[in-house]
C-alpha cells in the first residue's frame, strides 16, 4: 500500500467472469477482458493471483481476489486491483528505500526518480539492451557505476556518480518483462 497518491484501479467481476463495474483511472491496455484467461483461472482455483503486466504505456501490478472471502456466500466473483509502477510508485519506493528507482519495460527506460536540479524534469536514462540481454540469459542482479547529468547551475554542470542494480521484472508465467534498478551515491 502507497497511501492516497498512489493511482489504484479496481475491476469487478461477476461469478461468471464478465466486468461489471471499474474506475475510470485505468489506461485501457491494463483492463482486463471479460472471461479473460486470468480471471477463468482464479475463479476456477477460488485462490487469489498476482501478475504484473506490460505494455507501451507501462508496468503495472495487478491482483485478482476472489471476493467470497469478504461477502460470506458461495462465488460471487472477483475484485481486480491495478496498481501502475510510475512515477508514483517510484517515488514512494524511493521514500521506503532511500534510493533512487527507475523501471524499464523490457530494456526502455519508461519512469524514475532522477529530476534535474533547475526544474521538476525527469532525467531521461538511457535504454539498457547489453543489461536486460543479461538479464534473459539467466544473471539475477547486475551491478554498473553510472553518472548522472543533473544539468547546470550558473554556468557548471552537475553530476553525480551511482552505483546501480538492475534486477528482473517477472509475470505470473515467470516471463521477464521489465526491470528495476536502484541507485545509490557513491559519493562519501
């Protein structure tokens, strides 16, 4: 739990897997489908699930729970909570970590929490091919020193030197989708 910022969507689905009710803060490619394989399954399992999903607009988290539990009935469906890893999420991990945090989607850096000094600007890291290359062929964590340009104050650029660790982002299937680096000053 993120507290009140955090951009939680629900989903609620009837006994028979069809959406009956959802929030409106959902992008449309983290919606999940009527009957969908995912909701078929935690129905038919009567046992919760979480998976987290990819695609271009993002990572999110997303748990299925069957609602039995809380309505003292046989099967009256399920209740879906999407939970995007943006900027957000990043943020408050960053909060409970004391580290920096950046997600990719596959290689592309999609989100993080490196702001140049002048402005509230993301700092845009570069994409990561050789890492998450790595990463599919088996290594659980890779460590790389990296500098960041944080732009200029009267004239002088400023950077600062981090040590990064870059770690998988796995499905329900235990596909690799994403990865999450965190990133600490090596500076004294």
């Amino acid at each position: 739990y993120f507290g009140r910022d955090a951009l939680q969507s629900i989903e609620i689905v009837d006994k028979n897997g069809d959406i009956r009710a959802e929030n409106s803060r959902l992008q449309e490619e983290f919606k999940e489908k009527n009957k969908s394989e995912k909701i078929k399954n935690t129905l038919e399992s009567e046992s919760d699930m979480i998976d987290i999903v990819s695609g271009k607009g993002g990572i999110a988290i997303k748990t299925y729970s069957v609602s039995k539990k809380y309505m003292r009935s046989k099967n009256k469906g399920l209740i879906i909570l999407t939970l995007p890893m943006n900027i957000i999420f990043a943020n408050n991990m960053k909060n409970i970590t004391d580290t920096e945090i950046v997600f990719y989607t596959k290689q592309n850096f999609l989100t993080g929490t490196f702001f140049r000094v002048n402005n509230s600007e993301m700092v845009k890291l570069q994409n990561e091919e050789e890492v998450f290359n790595k990463i599919l062929k088996g290594e659980k964590i890779i460590i790389r020193d990296k500098e960041i340009n944080f732009g200029e104050i009267n004239g002088k650029s400023i950077k600062e030197k981090y040590k990064f660790a870059f770690a998988p982002i796995k499905n329900y299937k235990d596909e690799i989708i994403g990865m999450i680096a965190v990133a600490a000053t090596t500076k004294d």
